[in-house]
C-alpha cells in the first residue's frame, strides 16, 4: 500500500513524524481525509483531532488546536498552534480545563469577549479528552 509522509509541527518543535497509509482531519471547511499523491492544497485547520491510518487502521490519534495543513502528493505538513499525541495528553489536566471553562461559560454573558475565550478553551479541552478516549 503506498504511504505519504506526515509532519505535526508547533512552534515548540515536532509532534509527529511517521509514513501513513491516509490522514483526516478537520480543516474549517469541513472533514477532509487526505490520501498519496493527493493535490496540493493548504487549508486552515480547526480545534480537532488528526487521525492518522497505518496497516487499514487508524493508530495515530493527535489533538490540535487550529493552525494549517500543507498537503503535497507525497508529504503532508501540519503547522499547529498546539498539538499533543494521545500518550502525552495529561487527562486530569484536560478534565480541570474542561470544568474551568464550563464554569466561565455560565458565569459570563454571551456578548462578553470572554465567552468566546472560554468556548475556545473548552473545545480545546474536549478535543483533547476526545483524543485520550476518556470522554
């Protein structure tokens, strides 16, 4: 089965590297899944999980929270804001967030600035539990 090569990179250095028989992920477009020699193409990414297939099934699980997608027919680059695999995700870390966020949702009005900080950081939150299965 033919491959394409993967690169998960944030401002702190690279996340993942590996040959990958198909990517998907969530651009803000929509779901895109991503095969060999496919066109390039770059898309802005949402706060979402990138899965990674190998040997027809999907190992490689990472959250992100937005950035961009390069895609060229043999490499696929992801330049993230912030990404983590599933091993390195801390789930009580991701479970406080999510409470911290919840809270800060009820606590404020829907036209203050902060809501929308709070939505974010509790997508962020979910996405990455989501990643861990432990959602």
């Amino acid at each position: 089965m033919k491959t394409i090569e993967v690169s998960v990179v944030t401002p702190n250095g690279p996340v993942y590297e590996s040959d990958v028989e198909m990517v998907i992920t969530k651009a803000q477009s929509g779901e895109l899944g991503i095969l060999p020699g496919h066109i390039p193409m770059v898309a802005p990414l949402a706060i979402g999980v990138v899965r990674m297939k190998k040997n027809g099934k999907e190992q490689d699980l990472i959250a992100v929270s937005g950035g961009f997608l390069e895609v060229r027919p043999d490499k696929v680059t992801i330049l993230a804001q912030a990404a983590e695999k599933a091993e390195d995700i801390d789930v009580e870390r991701a479970l406080r967030a999510k409470e911290r966020a919840e809270q800060r949702m009820r606590d404020q009005k829907v036209e203050d600035i902060d809501f929308r900080r709070a939505e974010l950081a509790l997508q962020r939150a979910i996405n990455r539990l989501t990643v861990t299965g432990k959602q």
